[in-house]
C-alpha cells in the first residue's frame, strides 16, 4: 500500500515555476544551494519517455512494469512537463528554462546557457548522456529512429569541443559494473513510445531498468510531454526512495531543481523557485 504525502505548500499551477517545498529537509543558503550535502550522493538515472499523458499510463494493462515500477517506489500523481513540443522540455529538464525555443527545429550547439552537464563537470561530478541508436558519438542530426531534438546535450555551447563528444555516446551494449553521478538516457523513437505503443515502451523499460536499479542507482522515469493536456506520468525507485505517492504539483523544473539538490548544485533558472522533486 502507497503512503499518501500531503504537501505542505500550496499547490502551483500545472506549468509556472512553484515554491520549494516548506517540508524539505534540506537547508538551503542564500544562493539557492544546500549548505550542506552527502559526501557521495547515489547515482541518478534519468529516463525520458515521449508523448503520453498520465491517465494513457498510470493504470494501464499496456504498462505493466511502469506501474509496478511505481508501486515499488514513488509516483507523483500531479507531474507536469511545461511546453509542447519535445525539444522545449529537454532543455527545461537541463537547463531550467526554455531557452526561448518553441519548436523542435532550434539549432544544435547554439544555446550558451548553463545547464546540469556543465555543472556537474564543474564540480567534477560525473554525466552521462546514453542515446539509444545514436550512430556515433555527440551525433546532431537525425539518424534512423535516434532524434536529436531527444538529446538535449548537443544543444549547449558549453559542451564543445570536448565534452559532448566524451560523455554523450550511444546506450551501451554492457552496462559498466558501477554508475556515477547522472545519467540521462532517452531510448530511440520507437522504444520511447514516440512513434510505437504504450506496451513496447513498457517492454523496453522492463529489460533495462532492473539493471540500473541493481547497480544502486536512483532511477527516474518521466514522459517529456502528453498528448493534449501536459499532466504526465513521474515516478521514482532507488536508494533512499520510499514506497509513496505525492499529490502535489510538480514541473520538469522541480525536477531539475530535485536532482541538482541532491548532488549540492545550485538550482538553475526556473528550477530554483519550482518545488523540488524528493530524490
């Protein structure tokens, strides 16, 4: 049985930026950064789907591994991505902002704003970008059924010449033994439930994630956008996760602000006023 997690907040609107938490343990200075944090954080994984709102999988027979994910962990019943189409939520989910992009045609390599990979770099704290069927490393142009609009990394100035080509490679074949720090995976078109079913997403979902979860991760998994409405299917299982469900309102910034909490950054842009994910 979930417990159920009242807010101590008021709740904020489906896509604004919204306070942080009252009842967070975590103390935060004047900068917007913990002033305290662990000395070595779980790892984060971070798994975005695509184009599915909540009520097309939360309690759905085509998503059987997805919701028994969340049975195990933590669902957040009022999670809302904050702009139509994909590309506008990658980069608020790594950059808390919208960058001023609208459509999935923004340019690669032309935003010089900060963003989670800069940050964890300059805190000598890992990332990793997987990109399922992504033809080589750090790719920014479309290739079968990998879309670079899923991959926000290739966007950030920042992240040449060196970075992107290192840390944004294909999804592995075999796992490493051990995760580190964050890890952002997006399977391809068909496997992200883009352009295929609820189900084959789940089928995916259900042959990779154990893995990560036996490696000790922290592992997320999101929708970037709904069909229609932006009320999207969030839930969380990992080291420290309890088994929960949180009603309160939550944006892709609350998510990036969560996680940039628990690795001790400071919260960027939008994220720095939205509500904090618990990770």
């Amino acid at each position: 049985m979930w417990a159920i997690i009242a807010s101590a907040c008021a709740a904020p609107s489906s896509t604004g930026a919204s306070p942080a938490s009252a009842s967070s343990t975590a103390v935060v200075g004047s900068a917007g950064r913990p002033t305290a944090s662990r000395a070595a954080p779980a790892p984060v994984v971070l798994i975005l789907m695509e184009n599915h709102s909540y009520s097309q999988v939360a309690g759905s027979a085509s998503a059987p591994y997805l919701n028994g994910f969340a049975r195990r962990g933590t669902l957040f019943t009022n999670m809302n991505a904050v702009s139509h189409p994909s590309l506008p939520n990658y980069l608020a989910l790594t950059s808390g902002s919208t960058l001023g992009c609208t459509t999935d045609k923004c340019p690669t390599r032309s935003f010089r704003a900060k963003n989670i990979f800069e940050q964890l770099l300059a805190h000598r704290r890992p990332w990793r970008s997987w990109e399922e069927s992504m033809p080589g490393r750090c790719v920014r142009s479309n290739a079968g059924p990998y879309a670079v609009r899923h991959n926000p990394a290739v966007y950030y100035t920042d992240l040449f010449p060196r970075a992107c080509p290192k840390f944004d490679v294909p999804y592995p074949k075999t796992l490493p033994r051990r995760l580190h720090g964050l890890t952002f995976i997006t399977p391809n078109i068909c496997h992200d439930t883009h352009d295929c079913s609820v189900a084959v997403g789940d089928t995916w979902l259900r042959r990779h994630v154990p893995k990560l979860l036996k490696r000790g991760a922290i592992v997320v998994i999101t929708y970037d956008e709904g069909e229609g409405n932006n009320h999207i299917f969030c839930a969380a299982r990992g080291p420290g996760i309890g088994h929960a469900v949180r009603r309160a309102a939550f944006t892709h910034y609350g998510l990036l602000g969560g996680i940039e909490r628990h690795f001790g950054l400071r919260r960027l842009r939008r994220a720095a006023t939205a509500r904090p994910v618990p990770l």
